[in-house]
C-alpha cells in the first residue's frame, strides 16, 4: 500500500512500470523533499529526479496525455514569444523541392491568349504530336478557373458541354475533349475547340473590310441558317445568337459558338428570362413571355443579317425600354390583330404597346416602357436600298408575331439565296483579307473610341463642376 504522502503521477508509474522499476522508483522516494521542507499543504511535492518508468518519453509531454498522442508543456518549460515561434518555423522550414509536387504539362505549346471572360480564358496553341492528328495544327482553349468562392463549376459550362457532344455539325463549333491537369478542385479545366481566326463582330466594325459583296453576306448567312436549323431540328435552342458568336475561319467557314446559354426545349413549357444580349433580343422577350421557343434565335438572325447589311447594329438601345421603342420604330408597334395570343403569354402587353388612357390592362405590375403611340412597319423601305431580295427576307425574319415568324428551314428556301448571284460555295470562301491585319484594325479603333468616350465624359463632369 501506498504512503499517503505519494502523488497521482507515482501511484500510475508505479502501476504501469514494470516489476523491476517500482522497486527503483521506491529507493528514489526518500529523497524527495517533504511537505513540511517549503511545499504548499495538501499538495505533491515535484519530481525532482525522472524515474525510470518516465524515461521513454520526450521532453514536454506529460505521462497522461502520452498514450492520447497529444503534445503538452513540462511545468518548468517557458512560454515562447510569437515572434521566437515563428523564427523557429522558419528555421524547420523544408527546402521547397522535398514537398512541391512537380506540375504536370500541358499537351499543347504556344500558348496565347486571345480573349477573356467571366470564367475564365481564352488561348490559341498548339497541340502535340498526338492529338494533331484529330485537332488540327492549331486548337482554341477555353480556360475555367475555379475560385474558392464559387459554389461549384459553372452551370453554363456543364449545359455547353452536354449539348456539344450531342450536336456535330459543320456550322457549329467542334469540341475536341475536355481536360483537366489534375484532379484538385482547383485545378483548371480546358475545353478544347476548334479555332477559327476572327468572328463576324470583327469582319462588320474592322476598317480594313471595305466592302462585304453580296455573294459573301448570302454564304455568311445561309451558313448561320444551316446550323440554326440543325439546333432547331435537335431541340435545341441557342438564346444568344449575335455576331460576336458567329466565328468565321480563313477558309470563310461560319461556326456559331458559345453554347453556356443553350438548352433543350419542349413546347409549352416556361423558360427563364432574361436571354440574349439586348441588340439582338426579340418583342416576345421584351413583353414578359416565359412560353418561348426556336423563332427567338430566328429573329436574332434576322439582326445578325440587319447588321451585315448596314455594317452597323440596327436596332440599338441603353435599356430595355429604349431599346424597345427604337424596335418599334422600325418593326412598327404590335397589334392584337396580328398577335393575338400575345394578350395571354405577354404579362407586358398594354403597358408596353397599348395606347395611353387604355384601361383594360392584363396586369397592374410596373413596367419601364410607357405606351407609345401605334407606328407603322418599315423594314422593307428601310433595306430595299441595299438589296430587295434580302429586305424581303429580312421583313419575314423580324416578324413581330412568333408564330409568323420564318423559320430557319422555310427562309434557306427563300428567294433571296437563289436571285442574282448565288452564296459562295464551300471551296471559293476564303477571306480575302489579312486575319492578323483585321483584328489589330479593329482593336486600335476601340480604342480610340474608348478614349474619346472617356474625354468626352471628362469634359462632361468638368463643366458640371
């Protein structure tokens, strides 16, 4: 039995040691100094003298948490400073070599980048020996980088994905496979495409491009109707046709890319608004309607083919409202006459084409657009000038009405492909211009333009003040 005089600490070493070691440990014990010696009453003496049973352990870890695996502080030990600790990490700190992973490589070389977005960017480079074969000599990558604010890889990026691989056609831009350095989450993922040198955004706004003939706007086109109608034919629809989406390659092939807004449809069902970019958006969207379907994109080709024409956005606006209006303009104001289901699908309907001091409105919600007074249609005057077999189809592309609306298959047919000279055929469509030459011009002109927008706002602010 144990003198009362023994601590807590003893009593277990003596337990836990050996035979052999409780025998030491008790020759060891008159030599501690009693209580009566300068230690406090009711309270164990410290150990002067480690005994045997505690010699397997480290410096500064207490027998009761050395079975935890948890590190504790001897009572003699000092605190260190932070600034003793973290001199002390630096020293302990491992050469970067011994626990830096090397980075994989990627299988493409020169690397340039060529455009940036909201997710990421994008390159033009070179693939290696392996996948020339299947890409090309030159492929586009679209970089997504994951931040540690997002929620997860980007939805849009998934729908593009999917519908990629269902859809192959000659005027849709062709996804070659999906790549990823690693498996971190933070890893960034390529998408590999096609790489086509310039998009018809650049070709419409660059100087170099003097003139566009009329052979080439029917193949450009005809070319963007082919695929819209293929999408179409495969129940998909684009929701953000516009030219910048519109990519043309030297060979003057048209592409339409950038499907993050894409989806599958069913008639009858709802859809989310807002889509497509607002120059290129048609009335049904602008009115509240969720019940849309295929002839949104016709009529965003019917803008694409106004712009071409024009070499200028058609219908162009600050806001909703301004932009509808100005649509109104051109396109006349819609009347029940000739959309009559407009009053049950467009939750907008009086608000935005009624007269003033009509009563009878669908709904009290309040809308930007105030009633405009009735206009009258004039598309057909304002591009017969330019070509009057392309204002006729240009007249059944902008119809207000979706169910009056050509769709992609019945306008190939029109007569505007098949009057006068006929679209370029698949081997005589080579740009005749300088693809380096017509992307420098037309960046050095936005530039421009950015600083005589920015002095003129300077101006403004310092005659306000």
């Amino acid at each position: 039995m144990s003198s009362p005089s023994a601590s807590p600490a003893a009593k277990r070493s003596r337990t836990d040691a050996p035979p052999g070691a409780a025998a030491q440990a008790t020759a060891v014990a008159p030599a501690r100094r009693s209580p009566a010696a300068g230690a406090a009453p009711g309270r164990s003496p410290p150990i002067t003298k480690t005994s045997p049973a505690l010699a397997g352990l480290r410096p500064g870890k207490s027998p009761a948490l050395a079975g935890a695996g948890l590190r504790g502080r001897s009572p003699g030990t000092a605190q260190k400073s932070p600034a003793e600790i973290l001199s002390s990490k630096k020293r302990q700190r491992t050469p970067p070599s011994a626990d830096r992973r090397d980075r994989p490589e990627l299988p493409w070389t020169d690397l340039v980048c060529v455009g940036k977005g909201t997710y990421g960017e994008v390159y033009r480079a070179r693939p290696d020996d392996a996948r020339r074969r299947t890409q090309g000599t030159t492929v586009a990558l679209k970089k997504f980088i994951q931040r540690d604010d997002d929620w997860g890889f980007p939805i849009t990026t998934l729908r593009e994905h999917k519908i990629l691989l269902q859809l192959r056609h000659a005027n849709l831009i062709r996804l070659h496979e999906v790549y990823s350095p690693s498996s971190s989450y933070k890893s960034p993922v390529f998408m590999v495409f096609e790489y086509a040198e310039l998009d018809l955004e650049i070709v419409i706004q660059s100087p170099v491009v003097r003139t566009i003939d009329e052979p080439r706007q029917k193949s450009i086109v005809q070319q963007i109707l082919e695929g819209v109608h293929y999408m179409h034919a495969n129940q998909v629809m684009h929701r953000d046709l516009k030219p910048s989406n519109c990519l043309i390659t030297r060979k003057g092939d048209v592409k339409i890319c950038d499907f993050g807004l894409a989806r599958s449809y069913k008639p009858g069902h709802a859809y989310t608004l807002p889509v497509v970019t607002l120059n290129y958006r048609p009335p049904e969207l602008l009115l509240g309607c969720r019940h849309y379907g295929p002839p949104i994109d016709v009529w965003s080709v019917g803008a694409i083919f106004a712009e071409l024409l024009k070499r200028e956005i058609v219908i162009t606006g600050r806001d909703e409202g301004d932009y509808l209006q100005k649509l109104y303009a051109l396109c006349g104001t819609p009347r029940e006459v000739d959309w009559p289901e407009a009053r049950k699908v467009c939750k907008h309907w009086r608000e935005a084409c009624g007269v003033r001091g009509v009563e009878d409105k669908v709904t009290t919600e309040p809308y930007p657009v105030a009633a405009s007074v009735p206009r009258r249609r004039r598309v057909l005057e304002a591009f017969a000038e330019r070509s009057e077999a392309g204002a006729k189809l240009l007249d059944r592309l902008l119809a207000l009405s979706p169910k009056k609306r050509v769709t992609a298959k019945d306008a190939l047919d029109d007569d505007f492909f098949w009057e006068g000279a006929p679209p370029l055929a698949a081997g005589d469509r080579s740009l005749p211009w300088d693809c380096d030459l017509v992307r420098a011009s037309r960046d050095d002109t936005q530039r421009s333009q950015a600083r005589a927008r920015q002095k003129k706002a300077q101006q403004q602010q310092a005659a306000k003040s």
